[in-house]
C-alpha cells in the first residue's frame, strides 16, 4: 500500500490542496487504492513561530506516509521528509481528490529539492 498524505485547507478528499506544506491546516492521509482516507489536524504546527514544517514533516512521518503532494515544501520540512524516505511533489495545485488521481495516472513529478526559502508566508 502506497501513502500519500496531501497537504488540505480542509478535512476533505474534494478539499482545495494547502499551498503551504508545515502550516497546511490538515493533511488528508489516501491510500490511492482503495482511496479510504483520513485527515490529521496540523493545528499545532500552523501557529508555531519556528520549526513548522521540521514538525509537520515528523507527524506525517509518523503516520507511515510515502508520498507528499502539497503547493509549496520549505528546505527544512523537504529535508526532513526526505531523511524520513518520503518522496515530495511541490507544485500541486488542485483538489485533493484530483492530486491522488494525477498520481495514480503518472502525471505527477517529483521534486528534487525545496521549492520556496525558509520561512515562506
């Protein structure tokens, strides 16, 4: 089972992706296959004044996640998924539901570095 966490504005697979990965407000968890799914509150990381992508780079770790697609991924969080062997698409700008598909279709590419500076709004 391959899964993918999708950084969401809401708690939803027809949700609008979060342009921004370590203060997205959820992060909708698909397994591509069967496409049940989950949303972890990122709430905690949204207000936090430094570290917010290190931090929501670790929850989505820790949620056994292989894959991220999300806008917008800091150097920080890129490096830390990266350590954790999550591979990271940037760039996503679409629904949730509509990323897994693209996903599944082999129409995402995958970044190899950070797409924005530290600290990005």
């Amino acid at each position: 089972m391959k899964t993918i966490a999708v950084s969401a504005t809401e708690k939803s697979l027809d949700s609008p992706v979060d342009l921004r990965f370590g203060r997205a407000k959820y992060f909708v968890i698909v397994d591509p296959e069967t496409m049940d799914w989950e949303a972890l509150d990122n709430t905690p990381n949204i207000n936090a004044a430094h570290g917010a992508g290190i931090q929501a780079a670790r929850l989505v770790a820790e949620n056994r996640v292989k894959t991220v697609l999300t806008g917008n991924c800091g150097p920080n969080a890129f490096e830390t998924l990266q350590a954790a062997g999550i591979q990271v698409a940037t760039n996503v700008n679409s629904t949730v539901r509509q990323a897994i598909e693209r996903f599944k279709r082999g129409e995402i590419s995958f970044a190899q570095s950070s797409n924005v500076k530290k600290h990005w709004g």
